[in-house]
C-alpha cells in the first residue's frame, strides 16, 4: 500500500495512470463502435477519455522546465552520441509541452485567437523528433550491448553450440541472419531497462505518425500502442532498476 500511495503523490505516476487510462477507453471505443448495444458505454468512454487527457495537460504545465534542465544535464555526457540523442530529445520534449501548454489555456478560455490544429500539430511534430531521437540513442545502445557481448567468450560458446543444435533453421533462415537475431535477443533479454525502452518508444511513434498522417494506422492501433508504453512507463516509473539511464 505505501507503494502505492507514493507512486501516485508523484505528478509522473498521475500522469501516467491517466495515459494508460486514456488510451484504455480509446481502445475501448474502437473495440465496441459497431456495438450498437453499448452506445450509452461507448459516449461515456469517449467523455472519460477526453477528461483524461485534459487531465494530463493540466499536469504537464511544469514539465517544460524538467526538461530543459534534463537537456542541460545531457549536454554535459562524455560520450557524445548519448550527448546529442539525449539533448535534441530533451530539447524537442520541451517544444512539445510549450505547444501542450497553449493548447491547454487556449481549451480553458486563457488564450482564443490562436490556430488550434496548427499548435496540435506542431506538438505532434516535436513530439515525433523526440522519440525519433530517443529511438536512435536506444539503437546506439542496442549495438554496444551487442558488441559487448559478441567479444564475450562464454558467450560465443553458446553462440556456436546454438547455431550447431539448430543447424537446419540456421540453413533456412541464412547462418549470419540466425546468428544476428541470436545475438540480438540475448543482448536485449540481458539488458531488459534496454529492451523497454525500445518497446515503449516504438509504441509511442505510432500515435505522431499516425495524427501527422506519415504512417495511417487507426484508432485501434494508437489505442493500443499507447495502453502498452503506458503501461510499460507505469513499470518502470515503479521500479527504477527496468528504467534507462542516463
């Protein structure tokens, strides 16, 4: 129980359980559209959605500042590639919710003479560069892992017993691939803070590319893409050692 009193007295852990919220009743929504018994839970659904997500807005007006001091902090990485993902991450992250920001006083009658979809655009915009950029630092930290781990010698051992006892797979599938894909999976399922990471990110560019009209998916796909990285910052919010860092 103090765990979770103290999961949700952080405005992350909020935000958080409001997303996943969110994103549950938008998966919902589409699950029972041709449901024509359930039109009174899908409208009900549909305003707790909405409620959810002006929720989150309402506690996102500090995150601004967290980030640009997070983009400060990563300026300062000795390694340079983390430098630039996390900065330019950090950075746009900050763009976003300056644009969350006006669309949040511009729905409760602070700000009017603005072009709505053209700053819910621009935030999906940002928010797409952000996990751009956090994808590729995921991808950069996929590749030391591996290489780490491919100059291991226990497990190069267990590299050649596997391809031998799956000779015939290794034929069909081309030896380098088979062995590339083992190499990969057994990276990540040693480093699973990693593999989050990439599942969440992954997740989550579903919802820009789809409202910036990229890569058109439906409300069903971004429902549930968006239920799961929920989900998954839920876990790792609550248990810091599955969270990337830096």
């Amino acid at each position: 129980m103090d765990a979770v009193v103290q999961f949700t007295s952080q405005s992350q852990g909020r935000d958080r359980i409001f997303r996943a919220t969110q994103y549950a009743c938008a998966l919902s929504v589409y699950l029972l559209r041709n449901n024509s018994e359930r039109k009174d839970l899908v409208a009900k659904l549909k305003s707790l959605e909405t409620n959810m997500s002006a929720g989150r807005k309402l506690f996102r007006l500090g995150n601004t500042i967290n980030s640009i001091e997070a983009a400060k902090r990563t300026m300062q990485l000795s390694d340079r590639v983390l430098c630039l993902c996390l900065t330019a991450a950090n950075a746009n992250r900050a763009l976003y919710f300056i644009c969350d920001n006006v669309l949040w006083a511009r729905n409760v009658g602070l700000i009017r003479d603005i072009d709505k979809e053209r700053w819910s655009l621009n935030a999906s915009r940002c928010y797409f560069l952000s996990l751009v950029t956090s994808l590729t630092r995921d991808v950069y930290e996929v590749i030391q892992l591996m290489a780490q781990k491919a100059r291991d010698r226990h497990f190069r051992q267990k590299m050649e017993l596997h391809l031998n006892e799956s000779s015939e797979v290794a034929e069909a599938v081309i030896p380098q691939l088979d062995a590339f894909l083992f190499l990969l999976l057994e990276s990540l399922r040693s480093h699973p803070a990693v593999a989050l990471d990439v599942l969440k990110n992954v997740c989550d560019l579903f919802i820009p590319l789809d409202r910036l009209g990229i890569y058109q998916s439906n409300a069903g796909v971004v429902g549930f893409c968006g239920l799961l990285s929920s989900v998954i910052g839920i876990v790792t919010l609550a248990q810091p050692k599955l969270r990337l860092r830096p």
